[in-house]
DNA sequence: CGGGGGTTTGAGTCCGTTCAAAATACGTGG
DNA sequence: CCACGTATTTTGAACGGACTCAAACCCCCG
C-alpha cells in the first residue's frame, strides 16, 4: 500500500523556480527546438515544483492535466492492476519528461509516478503545452521520437523478459542503471548506490523480492557482485557482461 | 524503385491500386484529416501492394524507407534476438498502419511484418510522408495518439504478463481477437476462425508451443473452449470471461 | 505411399512462487 | 543515544507451472 496516504500532488517544497534558460537539460528534451520567444512562453508558464523521496506526483487513474520536466532527482512509473500486481514500466530522471503518454494519448494516467529520489520537476499545463506544439510544430516530432523510442524499449524488454531468467534480467538491470547510479573507484570497480529498494527492482523484473533476494545471492556466489544494501559492487565489468551475452558458441 | 533492393519484400501481386478516396478505412487511419488535395497527393504517391500469407513485407534490421498502409487482411511483427528467441509484439488488421515506429523513431525497423493473411497494404514513401506531416500537421497528431496508444497496450501486456499465468493468457488473447475473427452461430455460440498458428500462439503469449497445447487441453477438459485446428468454438462467452476476471470476493 | 512440418503427448527437471519464520534495517519517541 | 515497534529483507521448505527433450501423431502435398 502507500505509505503516505491522503495527500495527493502535493509539493512538499514551492518551487526555487529554475528558469528555462539556464535548465542544463534543454538541450537533450523535447524542448530543445524552441525558439527564444516560445521559450520565454514556456518559461512563463511552468510551475517548479520539489518532491521527497515516496511521494508521488501524479496517480494512475488521475486525469492527465499537463506534462511534467524532471528536472533532477529520479521518478518510477508504476501501474497495479485491480488484483494488487504491480510492475514499474519506467525509470524517469533529470532532463526527461513525464506525462506526455497519457496528454497525447488521452484518458487518465496510466501509471503513477513517485519520486525515488529528491526531485525537481516543472509542470507545463495542457494548455500550454497545446500553444507550444501550435506555435513550434518540431516539438511534436520530438515527442514522435520519443513515444517511439519508448515502445521500442518497452518492446525490447518484453522480449527481454520472456527469453531470460530472473538472473539475466538482474544483471541487464545492474548495467542499465551503471551510468546513471554507479561510479569508478580507485581501484577500478564499479561503485553502484541504487535508488530501488529490492521491492522496486522486483517490480522492475517482473519478479517477487523473495527471488531477487535469491537471485542476488546466486550473483554474489559467482563473485559478479556484492550486494550490501543499497550499495553494489563490482569487481570486474566482464563478468557482469557475461551474464548478459551468453558465451556463444 | 526503393524497395526492390532486397528481393524479399516483393509482392507477389501487383496493385490492384486502390484510391485513397475510396478506402473504407480511411475515416479511422492517421490520415483522416487529410484536405481534399493533400488526399490526393496522397492517392498519387502511394503504391498499392499485394501479399500472402507467410510473406514478408519488410525484415528486422531493415533501413525504414516508408510507412504501410494496411487497406485489409492481418499483419504481425515479430521480433527475435540473436539467440533465436522469437516474439509477436503486434497484429496489425485492414485499417491500421505499419512502420511508423521506426519512421518516427530513426533506425532500422525493430520486426519483421509477415502477412498471415491475404494482405493489401499501400507504401508511402519517407519524403511523401515528411511532405504530409508539413502540409498537415495534424497528421502528426495522430501519430502521437497512435503511439500513445501503443505504449499504452504494450504496458498492460507487460502487467498482464507478469501477473497472469499462460493459461490466462490465452483466454486474453481469445478475447482480444473476438471481435476481428469470430462470428456467433445460430446458437449463439462463437465460432473463431484463428489466423494464428500454434507456434505464433505461443510467440504471442511469450511461451512455447508445447504449452500452448496443453492449455488448450486444459481450457477444453474446463469446458471453456474447443478447439479445432483454428477454428474455436466457445458455447459460453460468460466462462471465457471468468478465465479472466477472478472471482473477486 | 512416403516424406515433412507442425502439433500433441509424455516424463523429468528446474525455476520461480508461496507461505512462513527469522534476521536485519529503519524511524520514532523516550 | 538507546530502546522499541514496524517494515523490509533474507532464508527455508514445499509446491507448481512452464521448460526441455523426445517420441508419437496428424495432416497436407508431392
């Protein structure tokens, strides 16, 4: 269940207002077509908002009112059935954006999100975004791009998901989260902090945490990483690699 | 001119080149905001195109050289790895377009579409498609509703996956094809005439084909369903239902 | 009639689940 | 800072669904 309750939207901090300007992810979003003008547009009428980690800015089911910006900090999506199933469809962080599925799409949300991490997202209302793909038509190509991207990799992963084991999955799901969350320390290993519970990377491999707990100490035993809480270690890369590629024959 | 590179995607039939104007799909396509004249560029730019059953109409791996237009019959896209696993991530039906993932997305396509029907689809050559999406960029509206959408499903599946066991499944895929490919008898029962073969059953359902024959036994010693080859017959559409829908307390 | 691909059936195994309990981490108030 | 209650994670044992390998079957076609 949720462990904060009622609240719902809720900021937990007013925005410290990031400009559009100086946003350091333009230049990889969908707005980075702007003209300076419509840019302007937008900066004017995004609202900047900060969630903790556990709250959740918006709820499947909830009408979609606008599209969000990450920008910094971490959000998952994740969609529960009427049975109580939960899987997480996607990662989100800083310089991405959010929402857009369901404004484009139409209907409520179909997913909601939470803040993993602190996080700093902007909101742009239906309306504004409506005048901007008016006003720039590029920015629905972009957006283009991205839904198609996103069903490509929703497609991979289902093939993903029914030709590999648990264990392959986890270890597809370490190097998926390395250049985000992991760091090379002095002696060259790989230093991951995960923002996921075991219940999230669960949820992420379409598993129970029983089994990933399982399958972590099946990773350790063969000297692939070492778990210890949030943190992940990794000695040596290939061997991380090898549990993706199958040594072929 | 384009596509006749690679010899495999060679019709079999010439066009018998349907008019854009006449096309019963039109209304429920991308392009049904298209102005009367776009339409026509349209009509002169498309070729009409022919396919059987086992066909291909474009490879994974292949560059993106246009969108389909699906005038009528059934299309999959399979999609496979290097390890030879194998998946059908979508069916396509008179009506519905084919290719516009990797138009949008860049790259090459992410499937393979196979006709598993007599199949007539038009071709719409790159430019002539980035030509309408600037005289018309409504038509890129459509896309991304389209797109959504896809997601959207491509979501769900991923849950219902991941929640429902294969025998579930398979009554999901049942229901999911009800509309296009069953009639109801005299009796009231519903007679299936399935396009699918037991092996793309099992690409479907992300299982092997040995699973999918002993679900299929177990759904008729249930009583739910029989089967027949392709043809389905189910005499209560209410226990189809409740293979679906558990008995909430 | 004799292939040959697709389908079905069988037997055995393995992976992941379920249920239950123990261990660990976490947050809160004293 | 420690103690305590709670939630999460880990471990264990038993079960079950789906897989693999293999053989038999079937149907369509030459």
């Amino acid at each position: 269940m949720s462990k904060s309750e009622s609240s719902r939207a809720m900021p937990i901090v007013g925005g410290h207002h990031a400009s559009c300007f100086s946003c350091q992810n333009r230049s990889n979003s969908e707005w980075c077509t702007l003209a300076d003008d419509d840019l302007r547009y937008l900066d004017s009428v995004k609202t900047s908002n900060s969630y903790l980690p556990g709250q959740q800015i918006f709820y499947q089911g909830n009408p979609c009112l606008g599209i969000f910006c990450v920008e910094s900090g971490t959000v998952v999506l994740r969609k529960s059935d009427a049975s109580g199933n939960e899987v997480i469809t996607r990662m989100v962080s800083g310089g991405e954006t959010l929402g857009y599925r369901s404004y484009f799409g139409g209907g409520p949300y179909q997913a909601s999100a939470e803040a993993i991490e602190p996080v700093q997202v902007c909101f742009i209302d239906r309306d504004a975004v409506s005048a901007l793909l008016q006003r720039n038509p590029s920015i629905g190509l972009n957006f283009l791009r991205r839904l198609a991207g996103d069903l490509e990799r929703a497609e991979d992963e289902h093939l993903n998901y029914s030709a590999h084991d648990v264990r392959t999955r986890l270890a597809h799901l370490l190097l998926s989260l390395k250049d985000r969350f992991s760091d090379v320390d002095d002696d060259g290993r790989l230093i991951f902090r995960l923002p996921l519970s075991r219940q999230d990377m669960a949820s992420m491999l379409g598993t129970r945490p029983e089994t990933v707990a399982r399958t972590i100490r099946k990773l350790e035993d063969a000297g692939v990483a070492v778990f210890d809480g949030r943190r992940v270690v990794v000695d040596d890369l290939d061997l991380l690699l090898d549990e993706v590629e199958p040594v072929l024959a």
